[in-house]
C-alpha cells in the first residue's frame, strides 16, 4: 500500500487505532512504570487516555467511508455509537478504582484495564463491520476478555463460575452464529452485508434457519430471552465493575451491532426479523420484569431489570426508522448514566461493608443519604419516571415504534412499565421508609467514586432537563407554525 491509503486507514480507523495506542501504553505503564506511580496515577492514567480517545477519534464525520474492499465501514452514527459506548467505560474505570487498587486486585490492575480496552475494541469492530468476518472477530474479541474480566476475583469461587457459565455460554452461541453466517453464504456466496441484502428476499427454508441462528446468537449479547439464563448467575458471581461494563457497554454494543446487521444486511426482509423480534421482545420484557419482583441481592435484581431493559431497546430496532435508530442511541445514554448510577452506590457499599442484599440497604438514608439520593434518582430514571431521563428516553423508543404501527406492542411495554415501576420503588422503600436498627454505617467514597456518580447524577438530570427544553421548543414552533 502507499502512503495515501496509510493516511486513508488513520482518517477512518482513528479511534480502533488510537484505542490500541492506548492499550500499548497502557502495558509499558504497567510493566515499567515504580509501584508509587502505579498506586496514584495508573487509574487516572487509564481514564485520561480513554477521554483523549473520545476527544481525537470519536468526533463524527461528515460522510460514510469504507476500508478493505468494504469490510469495515465508518458513518457519523457508528462514530457516534462510538463515543458513546467510551463515555460509559470511563465511568465504570472511575468506579472500579477502589476495588482494582485493593491488596487482592492491585498486582493484576494492569491487567484489568487493558482486558477492558481489548473488548472494546472487539466492539468498535462489531459496530463498524460490512462483513460477517470483521463482524465475528471482533464478535470474539469482546467476547473473550470479558469471559477473565468476570474471573478475576481470585479471592471468591463465585467469579470463577461466574466466568466458566460466561465463556460456555459464549462459545455455544458463536458455534450457532457462525453456523448461521455459513448458511447465508450457502446462500449468497458472500459474506458482505451488501451482497447478502441482495438474497435477503429469497426466504427458503434455509434463509430462515439461518436469520433465526444469527438473531440467536447475538441474542446471547444482549441478554433476550430464551437467551438470558446465563445472566443472574453471572451478575452475581463476577466483580461488581465488571457486572457494570456487562450491564451496559456489552450490551450497548450489541444492541448497535444488532440495528447495524439487520439494517444493511435483512432490511429487504424486514418484515421476517420483525416478527422474530416482536416475540422476543414480549417475552423479554415480560420475564424480565417478573423475575426482577422476586430477587433480593442486588446485583441479580439488576440483572433481570437489564433483562427487561434489552427489550425496551429493541423496540428502537423494531421501529426500522431514523427514528427509532436514534431514540435507541439516546435510550443507551440515559441507560449507560441511569444503571452505571445505581452500580456505583452497589460497588462503593460493597467495597466498604461487602453487602449487596436488598434487606441491607433498610434505613440506608439514615446514614447515607447522599447515596441514597443517587441510588434513588437511578431508580426513578430506570423507572421511567418524569421528569428525570429514563421518562423521555422510553417516551421516544415508544413513539418511534408507535409511528411504525407497533401498537399492541407498545401497550404491552407500557402495561410492564407500571409492573418494573413497582420493583424499583421497592428499593427505594427500602432505604427511606423500611426501618432499621442499624443501618450501614456511613461510607466514605474515595474522590474516584464520587466523581463517577456526580457524572452519572447530572447526566440523569441534565438530559431530563434537555429533554423538556426539547419538547417544549418542538412545540412551540408546532403552535406558531415554525
């Protein structure tokens, strides 16, 4: 190649390529830097250079550009898709800095974060992928360091499980992905999206298989039900940081891969996956929820909430609109602050005291009351309670699904809305109105901590706040004919 098409794979890779500088200096830190430094900076270091990412590689461009002969294809939404998925994983470095600079975690902290910017950077390629075989590596290569991300509490036999039950479960769904991919290229004799889309519309026997083990085995990503019975149990048993990156940036991820493929490669049949979809997401959210009302530990009582969340999400796919494409990258962001919120309060109690049941957190205001507040305002935004974030993102994803026709589909969202909003004030109750006796004594955040959950705060009020300014605007130029 000449130095054109160099400048070419810089200009449209930066943030793979800037992501992988970041990941190499990272290790050279971590191999050379004094014990001093690393015990002070190397936390800070890791955020900084996944903010300086952001910044220089993830500003959208003006225009789609393809690399490779087309497999790896870069748009202003991907980009965004993109900083948006970076946003969440620096507030999750910033919660974790306690726990991975504890005794028992901090001679493998090197090691947590480049795992960390490793999957990522398999998801940057899941998003940005024209090909199936761009799609499937970096399929793995998110899947995989996640896999020792959930092992790697030495001290505790649940995260071993927890890891073993993960990569089981992940290597079954790639077999049935690819599976998948191979009966589309019996199909088209392609594996680019482009091409398949061409075929999309010859629905056999064997195009329906196959659709069904794709959607399957992204399905795992995202937690969808049947797909899900790995999610409790690995949410529970992992380290709290890691249930966090899966809760949200894994299944964001797969959330914009999934509108990505079905988009570029399935929209002549639309109307297949759609209805594929509309099943899922029922059972989805439905289950979801109901599971979510019986669970006491915190970390599974998430698990199922982000469950039910994953079918909220889908319905932005359902929609097959520019609408619902965007309501779902703005449902991702309220989700990344709203979640990342309530698993900070989780992580910086658990740290302190090493409880995480539901029954603990009784009386919680009394001695807390600032994560109390913060937890509370969490649970009002996943709630989808007005005026905070949570309301206007489940407003949008529902009237973009409700404007493509989804209409019973969108009532029996509504009618699980009321049901999740039940277990979520039951957090709540617990920690202004459940008495007792002796509540967790009061916890001190460290400055890591608290700046992850002030981000996370304003970002549940501001984009409320944004949101209302929003709609108010669009309806007045509405009334005065703008």
């Amino acid at each position: 190649m000449d130095l054109s098409q160099y400048t070419l794979i810089w200009e449209y890779m930066q943030p793979e390529l800037l992501l992988l500088i970041a990941t190499v200096l990272l290790f050279f830190i971590d191999l050379f830097a004094s014990p001093r430094f690393l015990d002070k900076w190397f936390s800070a270091t890791a955020c900084f250079l996944l903010a300086v990412v952001t910044i220089l590689g993830c500003i959208p461009g003006e225009a789609t550009h393809t690399l490779f002969g087309g497999m790896f294809i870069s748009t202003p939404m991907t980009t965004a898709m993109k900083m948006v998925l970076n946003i969440g994983t620096i507030l999750i470095l910033l919660q974790a800095h306690t726990w991975i600079n504890s005794e028992a975690c901090k001679v493998r902290r090197g090691e947590f974060y480049e795992l960390m910017f490793f999957t990522l950077f398999g998801m940057y390629l899941m998003i940005s992928s024209g090909h199936f075989l761009i799609f499937f590596i970096g399929l793995e290569t998110a899947s995989l360091p996640i896999a020792a991300l959930v092992a790697f509490n030495k001290q505790g036999g649940d995260s071993y499980e927890s890891g073993a039950k993960y990569l089981f479960n992940a290597v079954f769904s790639s077999a049935i992905f690819l599976m998948g991919i191979s009966f589309m290229y019996a199909i088209g004799g392609s594996l680019y999206f482009v091409d398949i889309a061409t075929v999309a519309t010859t629905h056999t026997a064997l195009f329906i298989v196959a659709l069904a083990f794709i959607i399957t085995g992204i399905g795992f990503k995202l937690s969808l039900v049947p797909f899900h019975l790995w999610t409790a149990d690995v949410y529970q048993g992992g380290p709290t940081a890691v249930t966090a990156y899966l809760s949200v940036i894994s299944k964001g991820a797969a959330a914009f891969a999934f509108l990505w493929v079905l988009f570029k490669t399935f929209s002549p049949s639309h109307e297949m996956w759609q209805g594929i979809l509309y099943a899922l997401i029922i059972l989805t959210i439905t289950l979801g929820n109901l599971f979510a009302i019986r669970q006491k530990d915190l970390k599974r009582f998430l698990a199922f909430s982000s469950i039910s969340q994953a079918g909220y999400i889908m319905l932005g796919v359902m929609a097959y609109s520019a609408q619902g494409l965007t309501a779902l990258v703005y449902y991702i962001l309220v989700y990344i602050f709203s979640n990342l919120a309530a698993f900070g309060v989780i992580a910086a109690i658990e740290n302190k005291t090493g409880k995480v049941n539901m029954d603990d957190y009784n009386g919680l205001y009394q001695t807390n009351p600032k994560l109390s507040l913060a937890m509370m305002l969490a649970m009002f935004s996943l709630a989808g309670i007005p005026p905070f974030a949570g309301f206007f993102s489940k407003f949008f994803i529902f009237a973009s699904a409700v404007n493509s026709g989804f209409y019973i589909l969108v009532l029996i969202a509504l009618i699980n809305t009321i049901i999740s909003l039940y277990y979520y004030l039951l957090v709540v109750k617990a920690m202004f109105i459940n008495p007792n006796e002796n509540p967790i004594e009061p916890i001190k955040t460290d400055c890591y901590g608290r700046t992850g959950l002030v981000i996370c705060v304003a970002g549940i009020l501001l984009l409320g706040i944004a949101s209302c300014v929003y709609g108010y605007l669009s309806g007045l130029s509405l009334t005065v004919g703008i």
